[in-house]
C-alpha cells in the first residue's frame, strides 16, 4: 500500500514535533531537578547556618531586588543573611517549593516558588523567645553557568508573617 506523500510529510512532521515536545519536557524536566537541588542545598545551609555553603549557592554578579523594589548586592545580601542567623535559636521547619518553572532558553529559567521558613528567634533582650513562620514568594530568574544552575536576580512577590501563631501586620 502506498500513502500519499503529503501524508507522509504530515505524519513524518506530527512525529518530529511530538519528539522535540517530549525532549522539550524531559528537559524542563531535568532543569526543574537540578534548580530544586539547588534550592535545597541553599535551605541546608540556612538550616545549618554554613554561610560558605549558602554564598557558595549565590553567583558573582547576584542580584535581588526588595518589596520597593531596591537592589540588594551579594555582600549585603552575606551581611543580612549573617546578621538574620544570628539571631535565630533554630530552625523548625524550611522548604522552598518550585510552582512553576519556564524555561527562557537553554541556560536561561524564569522560576516561581514558595518559601515557608519556621523558626524560633529571640527578641531583642537575648533571652525570650518567639516562634515566627515566615511565608514568600518570589519570582526568580537562573542561568546555568561553569557551576552549574544558580538563581541571578530574586524578586520577592509578598507572604505573611506569624509570631507565635498570630499574624504579624508590618
């Protein structure tokens, strides 16, 4: 039996762009798994308090950018990590979620994710304690580069706060 060339084009076609959709998620697929580890190993040095492993996770030219929408460099983002830590007691509970992640290009991901950060703190005697959980989201944009997939700039899109179970009104 022979089929007209036009359908063959046509099936040959439909075959080739179910391929590249299937390469096209297996390989979302793969950068989804290799952000995620490293926003986990970004989460075990925050759990940890190991600011070598934290700072090692944030590229050179890093950027951040505040709720007003003001830049945060990488050393102050070190000094605001370090001075946060030191008045943590311990971290209850941190997990960072990926929502969604679209790729931009082949080095190139616009991620969202969820952060819930529970965590008991002193209060500004040194001595009593609170329970605070902490929720954000942001919207991240990651490059792969020579160590591999690592978050570039980080806009914060809001959460809410909870001391000892009772929201926080900024």
């Amino acid at each position: 039996m022979r089929l007209p060339v036009g359908l063959l084009i046509l099936l040959g076609t439909g075959f080739l762009n179910f391929s590249c959709q299937e390469n096209n998620r297996s390989n979302l697929e793969k950068v989804r798994e290799k952000i995620q580890m490293a926003l986990d190993k970004g989460v075990e040095a925050t759990r940890s308090k190991n600011i070598e492993v934290y700072m090692e996770n944030i590229p050179e030219d890093f950027i951040i950018y505040d709720e007003h929408g003001d830049v945060i460099s990488r050393e102050q983002q070190k000094a605001f990590t370090l001075r946060d830590w030191s008045i943590i007691d311990t971290t209850l509970r941190i997990e960072v979620v990926i929502d969604s992640l679209n790729l931009l290009s082949t080095d190139s991901a616009a991620v969202y994710n969820s952060q819930i950060w529970e965590r008991i703190m002193f209060r500004q005697d040194g001595i009593t304690k609170d329970t605070v959980l902490t929720t954000q989201k942001h919207k991240e944009i990651w490059r792969k580069n020579d160590k591999g997939w690592q978050g570039y700039q980080i806009e914060e899109l809001g959460g809410k706060v909870f001391i000892n179970g009772e929201e926080y009104q900024q």
